[in-house]
C-alpha cells in the first residue's frame, strides 16, 4: 500500500463514508480506514429524514436509499401518559446502518478510494506539508505509518483519534443521556411499517421503527439514573413502553443491548494542524426524527472542497471556516433538538404539548416539518470564501 495520500478519512460511518466518496469523485487519492469490520450495526435509528437525503443528492446519490429497499417513512406516532398523537412527516426514510454504510464504502470504493477494516488509526505528528497518521491493524499486526496533505476525523462520539497536543477537552452536557439500543426479530405486527413510534417518558424516550428487513430497530435515551433505578436498559426501556401505552415487543429483555456514552456534547477542537473533524466527532445531541443522519450527511457533503483547498497550502482561516460551516450546517440545529429534549423532560410542558397537538396537529407537524427542513446549499462549490 502507497504511504503518502491527498486525504485520509478515519472512520467509515455516515460522514466518513460520504466524504471520502466525494473526495475520490474529485480525483483526490482517499485512504479510508474503519477500526471494525463491515457490515456492523450500530447504536442508532435507522432514519433519514429529508435533509438528509439532501445531503445524499448533492453529492450525486439521491436514491441509494431507495435503492438498497428502504421503507418510506410518513408518519410519526407519539405516545406519553397511555396519550397518543399522530403527526405526519414529510419525506422520511427507514434503512438499516448495515445495509447503508456498506453502500457509502462500495461507492467510495468504486469512485477510487482505498478502503483498509479492522484498522486503528492516530494522529501524530506533522512533517513538512503532511500529518502522519499510525495505523493499527487488529489481529497483532505491525503498525504502519502513512503520511496525508488533510485528514478527516470521523471516528465517532468518543474517538481517541488525536495526538496529545490537538485536544482540548470534550463539553458534555451534565444533565446528558446516555443511548441504548437493540435489534429485535419478530413476528409482530404492532409496530407497522412506515411509522416512527415513540415512547416519551420525563426520564427517556424510546424509538422504534420497523427496517427493511422487517426487524424492529430500538433506539433509546435514557437518563443514566432511569437506567440504574429500573435494574437495565431493557426494564427501563419496558417502563417507558408501558408508561406511554405500547405493546412491549416479545423479545425485549432477550435481544442484544449496545449502550453509547453521554450524548449531549461539544469537542473542543473541531479543526487543527491539517485535520478536521465532522460528523458526531465535533459533537452530538439527542435527535428524534433523524436529525442525526442529517447532520452527519451534511457535514460529509461539504467537507471535500476544504480537502481541495489545502492540498495547496493550509491556514488557520481554512479551520475558522470550516469551523463556521459546521455551525452552519448542524450546530445551530442541533440546538432546535437540545430545546425539544429540554422541553420533553417536562411534565407540565409535554402534557401542553399533547393537548395542542390534538387540537391543531398543524403547530406540532410544523415542529417536526423545521426539523427536516433542507439546508440550503448542503454542498458548497467552494470553500465558502
């Protein structure tokens, strides 16, 4: 394998996955590399709400969601106190993480890139116009080094990507949840496809949607005292269900439960020495209607035109913008999100909530309509000088 690349992008999810499509389309040489072995779910829903498919469309991909046999999305159901709302909701998709990242990684493959699994990677120091990078293949192999004009971090809420002198110290939010989530095969019809059920709780919510597949994809946030207090994730996530008026899914307490670490919170550095973060790596909130794909997305579909610019020559401006960008484009979203959380955790206020979206659902879909709503230009044709 080549030890000198345009880019190095480290992590293959959401935003790795696009950005080094979009790289290798600019005839950039990509090394992608991702610590674990495709395909892999993850800790997530499965939606896409229409500002992600945005982000898809401007980098030439708006039906690889369709493609691959995802399930329209039309409607959203909320359930709180044994209350439930129905809401629609425009332009939403459902498609599991495994069946999409593996899409992103075999059109980056295709576009040219280099794709390395089971792969480490850190960040060390920098010589003359590059950053070297030490990979860490799994399985007792040797490291190896390999030098980059620009590396995209994309590892991820919790990455240990950087080198001691480029971090600076991770924001988490004290009142943060924690996120949960499982697989569950069935052969229930409660949960109908084309829905997004969800179980609102003062202490957590719970998601579900059914995927492709026909499996029931779970997806929680709890707060981490719920978790304990109930005994598990899996009794947490029960109380909740039968809090809000839902079946309890058979294999609830059975299925195989993944947890995430505090997701409220803000990197401290998103930009440095010929790096740059995206995706949940500059930062994350808890999301509702797949706001977290759309971030993720947008932030992978802008990020090459940077790339380009600094094969020639890097600047501390080229950091500040790109830093602007991702406020842009997901920081002052995420915000609208933090807001609702808040909001939910509020007895008084979700019960006002229910009354009004029984009264005139309009005022709560417009909510939901602002949460999809497309950002302007996802991808920049420059660096946005």
């Amino acid at each position: 394998m080549q030890n000198r690349w345009d880019v190095v992008v480290i992590g293959a999810g959401v935003a790795g996955g696009l950005a080094a499509l979009d790289c290798a389309r600019r005839g950039l040489t990509v090394l992608l590399v991702e610590k674990r072995s495709f395909p892999r779910w993850k800790v997530c829903g499965c939606c896409f709400n229409a500002n992600a498919l945005a982000g898809l469309a401007a980098v030439g991909l708006p039906d690889l969601i369709r493609d691959q046999g995802g399930v329209p999305l039309d409607q959203v159901r909320l359930g709180w106190n044994g209350r439930t709302l129905n809401l629609g909701l425009p332009g939403g998709w459902a498609l599991s993480r495994e069946r999409f990242d593996q899409a992103l990684v075999h059109a980056a493959e295709a576009a040219g890139a280099t794709v390395r699994f089971q792969t480490g990677a850190v960040l060390e120091e920098t010589c003359a116009d590059e950053r070297v990078v030490r990979l860490r293949p799994s399985g007792g192999a040797p490291a190896e080094r390999v030098r980059a004009r620009v590396v995209l971090v994309a590892a991820g809420l919790q990455h240990q990507v950087l080198a001691s002198s480029d971090r600076r110290t991770t924001w988490i939010a004290p009142d943060s949840r924690i996120g949960a989530g499982c697989l569950i095969n069935d052969d229930e019809v409660v949960y109908a496809s084309g829905t997004i059920h969800m179980a609102i709780s003062r202490r957590g919510y719970v998601g579900l949607v059914r995927r492709e597949d026909g499996a029931l994809n779970l997806a929680a946030a709890f707060d981490p005292t719920a978790v304990r207090s109930a005994g598990g994730v899996a009794h947490a996530s029960d109380l909740v269900l039968r809090q809000a008026g839902f079946a309890i899914p058979r294999a609830l307490e059975t299925s195989r439960w993944q947890l995430t670490p505090a997701l409220t919170r803000r990197a401290g550095v998103v930009a440095g020495d010929r790096f740059l973060l995206l995706g949940d790596s500059t930062g994350y909130v808890e999301p509702f209607t797949g706001e977290g794909m759309a971030w993720a997305l947008a932030a992978g579909a802008a990020v090459a035109p940077f790339v380009e610019e600094a094969q020639a020559a890097w600047s501390a401006d080229l950091e500040l913008r790109w830093q602007q960008r991702l406020e842009d484009l997901t920081v002052s979203r995420q915000r609208v999100c933090r807001l609702l959380s808040t909001l939910l955790r509020q007895p008084l206020a979700t019960a006002a909530v229910f009354r009004l979206g029984c009264h005139w659902p309009a005022i709560p879909e417009r909510v939901i309509s602002g949460l999809n709503r497309v950002v302007p230009s996802t991808a920049c044709p420059d660096p946005c000088h």
